[in-house]
C-alpha cells in the first residue's frame, strides 16, 4: 500500500501573490493541503478564491507571532501583545515570555479562537492545525490547540521535526516527541515523518526532491512536506524580511521533477483529512 504524503503551503492569505501561488502550485503542481492565516492582510480578498480548489485541503495557520496586529484588540490579550498592541515579532521574544509564565494561555485562547472562527465563518472546512512559526511546540500553546481542536472538532495537527544540529534542533526534536506523545494519548492525528521547518523558504528544485528522499527513505507511513511558494517580485513581500525564496519554492513545487520524486518515492498525495476517517468541520 503507498504512503501518504501531504505537502502543504503555509500563509495562504498572507499576499495575494502568495495565495495565487498557492493555488497554482496545487492546480499545477504538487501541493494538497494549505494553512490559512487569519491575520494575513490578504485573508479578506484572496479567502473566497479557495472555493474554486475543492481538492485542496485547508487548515488554520494560527499566529501568536508575527508583522501582522491580531484580530483582538490590547485589551483583550493584554499579555500576549507588546505595549503598542502587536504580537511579537518572532517565536524568539514570545518563547521566553512563555517559559517565565508572563503571558497568559487565557489571550493566546481568546486570540486563536478568534482566528479558527474567522476562517470557519468565511466557510471553510479545516481538517488540521499548525502555527505561525510552530510556536504550538511549545506546551502553553500546544495545549490551548489541543482545547481548540476538540471544541470545534479539529483532531489532526502538524508535528514539527528537525535535524539541525545544536540547541536548536535539540530543542525542537524534544518537543515534537512530547507533541507526539500527547496526540497519541488523546487520539489526535498526524503526520508521522515531517520536513520543511530546517530548509524553511529555500526549497529549490533541488531541496525539494532531496527533502522528498529523506521523507521515502525514512519509511513513515504519512508524512508531510510544508512549503511556502510565493510570486517573483511581489511587492507585498517586502515587510516580511524572513529570506525566503517565494518563487524558487512554487517552481519546485510545480515542476515534473519533484512530480516523478514523488511517484518513484511510492507516495500517494493527500490531505491531513486523510489521517483521519472523522469529516472535516464546516
């Protein structure tokens, strides 16, 4: 029996340039699945562009971190929010605030449900769970998901893996194992092999069949591949100073090479509804 591979694209909403990339590259190309953000400034225009890709799975890409406000207001998320009311800017200013328990997991859950409702409401099925720089590893924000997920019916979430070397990799190799363990323990779907956190916005053509290799080679019966395609020269990029390379990845992602990667690796390509037998929620 083939394997399942999910490959996803993360941000859809971000820019409209990266919602139509993301659309090209599952009409065109390899991609199944996409994690919608909320807060992305583009998530109003470019939301109803999904109801022309039926196929294409969705989940909720949902942000503690990050250039864009949260949809609440200072008030709201006090502790989640800086003194001018934006969340933080990355998982580096956000994780040592959660680790001196100085933000409160009331906020993150008042922000998250906010978010989940917002793509809900726009009606979209969400069949899986991530975060705006996985910052869910973490156990204060893991387990409001694991709340969320079970009050809308959500039971399928990404499980971030690395191979780095350092503190880094250790970390989060540490984190994803305790994710692991709590899924198993309340039933939860996902992925059991994963790539894409280390080569994060630099998966050329290359990267991406030898990212598919790893993922084969290991011989997990689901995986996933998480992406971030985007258009050359969009100019709404520009703010998001991350290093990405948008349109290296939707060539990849687009092209008959990684296609036949996929094929002679034995996957078959999916969605994370397919990990579990329960329909997804509307």
């Amino acid at each position: 029996m083939s394997r399942l591979l999910i490959v996803n694209a993360d941000d859809f909403g971000l820019t409209e340039g990266v919602s139509r990339a993301i659309l090209r590259s599952h009409r065109d190309g390899v991609v199944t699945s996409t994690s919608v953000l909320a807060l992305g400034p583009a998530f109003e225009r470019t939301v109803r562009w999904l109801d022309d890709a039926p196929q294409l799975g969705t989940g909720a890409h949902l942000a503690a971190v990050g250039e864009d406000p949260p949809l609440l207001e200072a008030r709201e998320i006090p502790t989640l929010v800086d003194t001018r009311g934006r969340l933080r800017p990355s998982w580096r200013q956000l994780l040592p605030l959660l680790a001196a328990r100085r933000v409160d997991p009331a906020d993150i859950r008042r922000e998250f449900t906010a978010q989940l409702e917002r793509i809900l409401g726009a009606g979209r099925a969400v069949d899986h769970l991530d975060t705006h720089q996985n910052v869910h590893l973490w156990p204060a924000v893991r387990d409001v998901l694991f709340e969320l997920g079970e009050r809308f019916g959500v039971r399928a979430v990404r499980v971030t893996r690395s191979s780095a070397r350092g503190v880094i990799g250790w970390t989060v190799r540490r984190l994803a194992r305790d994710l692991e363990a709590c899924c198993d323990e309340r039933g939860w779907l996902y992925p059991r092999a994963s790539t894409g956190l280390d080569e994060a916005g630099a998966l050329d053509l290359g990267g991406m069949v030898a990212a598919v290799d790893r993922l084969a080679s290991g011989g997990a019966e689901s995986a996933e591949l998480a992406t971030h395609p985007g258009e050359r020269g969009d100019p709404d990029l520009r703010r998001y100073r991350w290093g990405y390379r948008w349109s290296d990845e939707l060539e990849a992602l687009c092209s008959r090479t990684v296609r036949t990667a996929i094929d002679e690796a034995g996957f078959r390509l999916g969605t994370f509804a397919e990990l579990d037998p329960e329909p997804t929620v509307r």
